[in-house]
C-alpha cells in the first residue's frame, strides 16, 4: 500500500492500486478487470487528444484487436461500467477487425477519464501477453554450429551420467543467438512500428558505434544463470567484443533503451546481458521455446522445469571455445518461427 505499483503512461505517472485477481489459466479467458472511479481523475491531459464535435467531445485510440476483450469484458460487464461511470459512449471494432476504438460524451473530462482507465486496462493485460518478437544477433555461422555440436558431444561423453543431463536440453544450433529484448507485437502496425524504430537507431547511433562494420565477437566460456550449480535451469556461452571494447554492449544497452522509451518493450535490467542458451530445461520439453518464458502461461511450465546438476560442465568446459563470428545485424525476430537456414523469421532488421 504505501509502495504501490507505478504505471507510466503518456507521459503520466498513475498509481496501481492492488486488486483482488483471478488465476490467469487459460489465455482466451476474459477476466473483468476495471480501474475504480477514484484511479484517475477528470481532470485535463495533454497525453491524447481530444476532439470537440457537434454533440460533445470524443477521443480515438488504437488498440490491437486482440486486446478488445480486455475492454468489453465478461458479458460486457466491464465497458458498460466504464461507460457508466464516465458518463461516455465507447464503440470498439468487431472481433478480429484492426481499427480504432472513439470514445464519445457530452463532457471532455468524462471522454477523458473513459480514455485514461482504457490506457490503464490496456497497460496491465499487454503485460500478460506472451512475447511474439525479441531482438537478436545471430550466432548461427558454420563454424560456430560446428563447435557447439563438438560441445554437445563431449558433454554428453562426460557428463551424461549427472542428474538431469541429456541430448533434450541442447539449443537447435541453427538457432544460436543473442537475445536483446522481447516485445510484445499484437499486429503488423506495431511490428511495422518496431522496424522503423530499428532504422532510426542505425542512423542515429548504431552505424557511428560500428564504424559502418561487422562487429567481430569471440564465443568463449560458459556460466549459470541461477544461484546453485547443481540445480541448474539455463547454461549460457559468454560472448565478448574480440578488440575488448565495450561497443557491442553500448549498442545493445541503447537498442533497448530506445524501444523501452517508445513503449514497444519493458524495462527489466540496467543493462543488457549478452548471452548465449546453449542448453535450457524448457527445451526438455518443448524444443521451440525460447530461453525466458516470464508469462503468466511461463509460470506454471516453470515449476515443471527438471534441473540439471551442472557442476561439472562448468567445471569442465569453463573455457570452452565456441569460435569467433561477425555480427552485421540485429534482427526483429519472430518467436517460434523458421526461415529457411533454420534461424528464426525475420520481420525487420538493421
């Protein structure tokens, strides 16, 4: 209560009051959920417009289709409160049909108000959306395959026999990648969003930092991503600029600020961790999932995860080298997707 969550919004700093939820099972379920009449004020915002017309004031937002339930609600419960307690009328799009949503009323601050608690609906069931994107470098080079499958090999010579190791647990090495950040893109207006936003960066500050060249990296040395070594989850190949500078790191940290200040992707660290999946308990079951799954549908596959008893794979290939590679692009990569060399679609890149 006295820490409440803070959600940033057109330039709006709203308090998140705590809410009584429902488990989230089932990703098509329609929850009710709506922002109390004392969650925004009526008060006048610059952060949207809002036109005057003949009989009132009305205000559009864009809104992906999938999300349109989030704002009808269970038998419609949660618009017709909205409309109710803010005195506006509120036209949403049929199921499936990309377009907007015009809340109409006789008084701005009702067409406001309506508008503000849309945003906040909006804000916190985006965030229960699984990722479709993530940006990434390729580490997918012949060479690199090969010595991952060298990897494979002997540490399943080795280490075959510690708790939980086997051949399930491997990244496809057609799939090898640095992963930046995921996003979530619920239609192509926001996919096309996200490529133009990649554009920009090249132009203003990737191609300075690159020097209008491929960045060579060295693969080397792996670690864990949890605390204890024998309870591992992820195991990772550290990946460092072959020259020792940081510019690999300084053009990651920015891509990612970049987009978190556009509003495409959530700010999770400082800085970026520039890693590798080489070996995943989430690939035991499912080979396509991908190395983070911090979902709501992710939680319960998490406590399904087998550990690994690692410690002697890091012991053993501490230093193990995977090879060097030339990185020229950072892609806008499609979740559970293929293209034909077997690396992950791609729906833009710089």
């Amino acid at each position: 209560v006295l820490r409440p969550t803070l959600i940033k919004i057109g330039g709006r700093i709203y308090r998140k009051n705590l809410i009584q939820e429902q488990a989230y099972q089932h990703e098509e379920e329609e929850e009710d959920f709506c922002a109390g009449p004392s969650d925004c004020a009526d008060e006048p915002c610059d952060a949207f417009v809002v036109e005057e017309t003949e009989k009132g004031f009305q205000c559009r937002v864009e809104v992906p289709s999938p999300l349109y339930k989030y704002i009808i609600g269970k038998k419609g419960e949660t618009k017709k409160r909205l409309e109710t307690e803010t005195r506006t009328s509120i036209s949403i799009p049929k199921p499936g049909a990309e377009g907007e949503i015009v809340i109409t009323g006789q008084h701005r601050s009702g067409v406001i108000s309506a508008r503000t608690r849309i945003d906040v609906l909006l804000d916190s069931f985006r965030k229960k959306q699984p990722f479709t994107h993530f940006l990434s470098f390729a580490l997918n080079q012949p060479a690199i395959q090969e010595k991952f499958l060298q990897f494979k090999e002997e540490v399943l010579e080795k280490c075959s026999k510690d708790h939980g190791v086997s051949s399930s647990l491997f990244q496809n090495p057609a799939k090898l990648h640095l992963t930046l950040g995921t996003l979530v893109l619920l239609n192509e207006q926001e996919t096309q969003k996200a490529c133009d936003l990649l554009q920009r960066c090249k132009e203003d500050f990737v191609d300075q930092i690159a020097g209008g060249k491929p960045l060579t990296v060295e693969v080397a040395g792996v670690e864990y991503m949890n605390d204890d070594p024998a309870m591992t989850d992820v195991l990772y190949a550290k990946v460092h600029m072959k020259d020792g500078s940081d510019r690999l790191q300084v053009i990651a940290d920015q891509l990612v600020e970049r987009f978190v200040a556009s509003g495409l992707m959530l700010k999770e660290w400082d800085r970026v961790k520039l890693h590798a999946t080489v070996m995943n308990t989430l690939f035991r079951k499912d080979p396509s999932a991908e190395e983070r799954n911090n979902t709501m549908t992710g939680k319960s596959s998490f406590k399904e995860r087998e550990s690994f008893n690692g410690r002697n794979i890091l012991k053993l290939f501490e230093n193990f080298y995977f090879g060097e590679a030339q990185l020229d692009s950072v892609r806008l990569s499609q979740r559970f997707s293929s293209d034909a060399s077997g690396y992950y679609a791609t729906s833009g890149q710089l």
